[in-house]
C-alpha cells in the first residue's frame, strides 16, 4: 500500500467515526455542542471541530505557512474555564462544513504533493 492509500484510508475512518457518533446523537435527539458521552471524552463539538482543525492546521499552517482556512473556527475555543465545551453556539453544521472542506483540500494537496 502507497502512502497516498494509507492517507486515504485514515482520513476515511475518521470520516466513518464521526459520521456514525453524529448519526447516532442526531437520531437520539441530541444536538447539545457540549454534550459530554459518559465515557468521560470531551465534549461533543470539542472532538467534532477539532478534527477539521487538525486537517486546517496541518495544510494551512504546517504545510503552506499560512494562516487557518477558516480562522473564526480554528480560534474559537478559549481553552479556559469560560468555554465549556459548547463551541460558543457554533452549529454542528457549521463544524461539519469546516470538516468536510478542510478534509478534501488536505487530501487534494496530498494527493498531488
């Protein structure tokens, strides 16, 4: 297996695991940004809009030198006690936007690199 595959195939079981977490909460009713699975793992938009900054940090500023796609999400979390975990009323759609747009640049860039 290439490279390429093998980063294809990462950001495909990534895309499945959020695809099915979100399924699952959506179909129970709950779209709570702050949602904290008794697991004890962060809160829901905390892990969703972190994912899309991985990709957005990794081509943007890693790779490129530049600065985030999208800097009003990238930014947004404080990181301190006045932020609990709602992503400050970002809605999920917006988050799965930023993803999705941010996955298929970094896979795009990957692809021709």
């Amino acid at each position: 297996m290439d490279v390429v595959s093998i980063i294809k195939s990462l950001a495909a079981a990534t895309r499945a695991w959020r695809e099915q977490v979100v399924g699952d909460l959506l179909n129970r009713g709950c779209n709570d940004l702050s949602y904290r699975p008794c697991t004890g793992m962060s809160a829901f938009g905390w892990i969703l809009a972190h994912q899309g900054a991985a990709y957005d940090y990794t081509l943007n500023m890693l790779i490129k030198g530049g600065p985030p796609k999208h800097p009003d999400l990238f930014y947004l979390y404080r990181g301190d006690s006045t932020d609990k975990g709602d992503w400050k009323g970002t809605l999920i759609d917006e988050i799965n936007d930023y993803f999705d747009s941010v996955e298929t640049d970094f896979l795009n860039w990957f692809a021709t690199a």
